[in-house]
C-alpha cells in the first residue's frame, strides 16, 4: 500500500509538474508573441514606410541623371578608440546599395579659429591643474575627418565622411581616469596601451603639426602603472575603466564646458564637409538648393551633433572659452548644414537622458494661476534649430520630400539609449532591435554587446541603405 501510495504520488507530481510547466510554456509563448509585435512597432505610431533612405536619395539622383552625389555624415559616439567607426557602414553601402568601390580620399582636421596649428591650448583645468600644458599636446587633440568616396553599380557617387572627436577627450581621461583608477580599482593594460602608444608619438606626415597616435602616459609611468596590484574583481574592474571612464565620462564632458569645445570642433569639421560637396561659402544661401545631406551618429553622437548645429544655443558661455563660441560663420554654416540634411539615423542615443541637464522654466500667463497644459508633443531644445530651419527650406522650394526625420534604434538590452520623444513638425521612428552578444537568458544580455553592435545589424544597415520602393521605368 505505501508503494502504491508513492507510486500515485510521485504520478500526481509529475502531472501537476506537467501542468505547471505547460502553464509557464503557454504564458512564455505569449510574452515572446507580445514581444515579437513590440519590436517590429515605431514608438512614434509614425509610418516607417514613408520614412525616406539614402537608397531613395541615391535613386532619385540617378533618375535625375546624377545631379547631386549624396553626402553622408557619420559622427561616433562614447567609448571610441581610434578611426576607423564607419567600416560596417561601409560595408553596409556595398551590400545594400552594390556601390563597393571604395576609395579613402585623405584626412581633413579641424584647423579655423582655435583648432589653428598655431594657437594655444584652452585654459580648462582639471580639479586645479590644465587639461592640455602645451601646444603639442593641443594640436595631437584636434578633431579629424576621413573622407571616402563610393561608387559602383552605376549609381549616384556616395561621400562619406568620419567624424572623429574623440582625440578631444584622450587627454582628459588619459591623464587622470586611466592611471587613478589602476591604483584604485587595478590596471586595465587595454586602456593603458590606447594611452601610451608602444611607437611613442606618431606625427602624421601629412599634415604636419598633427599626430595619428599621442603618447598621453609616458612609456616609464605606464609599465609601473601595469604592474600594479589589482584590487577590484575582474567583471567590476572591466566595467569599471571601460564603461565608466572610458565611456560614462565621456557624456559627462559633453555636458559642461568640454561642450563648447567638441561642438565647435564639430563645426569646423562641417566646413570641411560643405568645402569638398562644393559649397561656396561665400554665396551659400539656406534658401536655395544644394547638396543633400544625411547624418549617421552612434550613442552620444546624436546630441553633439544635434548641439553644433544648434545656432540659437547658448551654451555654458564660459568666458575662458569665447574664441570656441559660435561666430556669425558658424552661424550661416550650421543653418545651410541644417537646412539640407535630410534626417537623422541614431543607432543608440541618450538624447532623454541628457536633456535632464537643460531644463527650462515653463512660460505661464500672469493674469492665471492654472498651469499650461500638458502638450502632446515635445520639442528638445537641442533638436529646435534643424528642425526649424529644414522645415523652412522645404516650404521655400516647394518640396516633396517628407518633413525632417529622425529614425533612432534602441536595443532593450541596452543600458544607454532611450527612445526619442515624438516632436510637432518631426517624423520620429523608434525602432527596437536585438543586438546579437553574450547572453544568459533568460537573465543578463551583455549590454556592451547591445550598445556596440548596431552597426552590425543588418535589419538596421538596410532600413538605412536599402531603396524603399523602387525607380520608375
């Protein structure tokens, strides 16, 4: 009897088990279902499908026998070591649009108003003590461009231009995150490597003046600081230098004086992009017709660029910093760049966290004491002038191409992007994806994975590239 009791027990477990488990299968299934339909929606309720690619742009020069070549920006966003961010979409343009040809047509640095081989550092300090000592050290900082032209298929010609800001910040993180945090938390031999080059300094011999690698940390002082103790566990230690210092600091700077400095190096890199599509600057006219433009940027490249081109900002107004404020040239530069760009991609942007640093006073009625309402749209600040200033060029010529546009991609696995707010007079598409990473489901996904692999989604590089309808015979 005790037998068979156990045996009618162990029977009854196993089906309750059963049942359970079917019940946990079924709710799954409609989590994934659910999840599924989720990621395949634009957070906006925009029509993805009008939504305009620089496959439509490439056919609709090649209809109008190859009037315009077509101009795309890229700008990088934290984290980055090094040229060389825009190979995926490269390769993308290869894939998508067969134009594979691939010819690197040089380096171009910021070199107007305080970025000059001749001019002296800015006179920030870091807790007392100057970011950059010298004028060697200022000039290895200079932000650069890599130019490159792709052609092939018969199509329209495709500019392709790089941005890199990055050499603004080595010195800073170079100089005191890096080697503070080996003492604290335990050497991270990669970032100490980026800072102090096995070559030493390395000038670029074509352009003198200008450095391709910059030996921030001495070679004696960075093989003492690898052989110090490691304190912190290994996972803590990695996260700790490369998101934290290396990346987190990044965002950090753009939000105070170092602001001032990378936008106004990212305007004088759009001089450089306007002079080689052919803009003369002297007649340039936001009104009238040119070269078309479309901007790329990854993470926190979508706020600094939306911030260069932003001519009604004000900024910290760091007296210190006047020669990096934005002249009357920059101001006609940046409205003719905004008038003829097309839209933005952001493959991860971090533009509803860092709008918490702008907060405004809300206008209010004096003979009321109600509040404004609520509206159903928000306009960031940092995003107003294009939008504005796009929107005018369109009605001045009659266009048909759709309002300016903003299509950004966010991973949920990703710790730094958020959704874009839908803005009055903007299409605005958030679309979610899934990075491919590391993963132990169903409870961590690397999110470095996640923040880094946007541009080897092949969904997202052919919403990007790819023609969405196609050329009438």
């Amino acid at each position: 009897m005790a037998t068979l009791f156990g045996v009618m027990s162990r029977a009854g477990s196993r089906n309750r088990f059963n049942m359970k488990h079917k019940c946990i299968a079924k709710c799954a299934l409609i989590v994934l279902c659910t999840t599924i339909m989720l990621l395949g929606q634009s957070g906006s309720g925009a029509d993805v499908t009008k939504a305009q690619s620089v496959g439509d742009a490439v056919m609709r020069e090649d209809q109008a026998n190859h009037a315009q070549a077509i101009h795309v920006v890229y700008i990088h966003g934290i984290n980055q070591v090094g040229p060389g961010d825009s190979l995926l979409l490269r390769k993308g343009i290869c894939k998508y649009l067969g134009e594979c040809n691939v010819t690197y047509l040089g380096r171009s640095y910021a070199t107007g108003g305080p970025f000059g081989i001749d001019e002296h550092p800015p006179r920030l300090t870091y807790m007392g003590v100057p970011v950059w000592t010298n004028q060697e050290e200022w000039n290895a900082s200079s932000p650069f461009i890599d130019h490159y032209k792709i052609v092939g298929h018969a199509h329209v010609p495709i500019f392709l231009d790089e941005y890199n800001w990055w050499p603004l910040v080595y010195a800073l993180k170079c100089k005191w995150l890096v080697p503070n945090d080996a003492l604290l938390a335990g050497p991270a031999k990669h970032w100490i490597d980026v800072c102090s080059p096995s070559s030493g300094n390395q000038p670029d011999p074509d352009h003198p003046g200008r450095y391709l690698a910059y030996g921030w940390i001495g070679s004696p002082e960075a093989s003492q600081l690898k052989h110090t103790h490691r304190h912190a566990a290994l996972a803590n230690r990695a996260l700790k230098s490369g998101l934290m210092d290396w990346g987190i600091g990044d965002a950090v700077m753009a939000l105070g004086p170092m602001q001032e400095i990378l936008t106004a190096g990212i305007r004088q890199l759009l001089r450089n992009t306007m002079a080689a599509a052919g803009v003369d600057f002297a007649t340039m006219n936001p009104a009238v017709a040119g070269p078309e433009f479309f901007v790329v940027t990854h993470s926190l490249g979508s706020y600094l660029a939306l911030a260069a081109i932003d001519s009604d900002w004000l900024g910290p107004e760091n007296p210190d910093l006047a020669a990096f404020a934005m002249s009357a040239e920059d101001r006609r530069t940046v409205d003719y760049f905004s008038a003829h760009t097309t839209g933005f991609y952001f493959l991860a942007n971090q533009l509803r966290l860092l709008e918490l640093a702008g907060l405004s006073a809300t206008p209010q009625s004096s003979n009321s004491s109600s509040p404004l309402p609520e509206p159903t749209h928000t306009k960031p600040t940092s995003i107003t002038h294009w939008a504005d200033v796009r929107t005018a060029f369109l009605h001045s010529n009659a266009s048909a191409a759709p309002e300016p546009q903003i299509i950004a991609w966010s991973d949920p696995n990703d710790l730094l992007s958020w959704d874009v707010p839908d803005m009055e007079g903007v299409t605005v598409i958030n679309l979610h994806v899934r990075n491919s990473g590391f993963k132990i489901a169903p409870l961590i996904v690397s999110p470095t994975s996640a923040h880094a692999n946007y541009g080897k989604n092949q969904k997202i590089l052919r919403r990007i590239f790819k023609a969405t309808s196609k050329p009438e015979q």
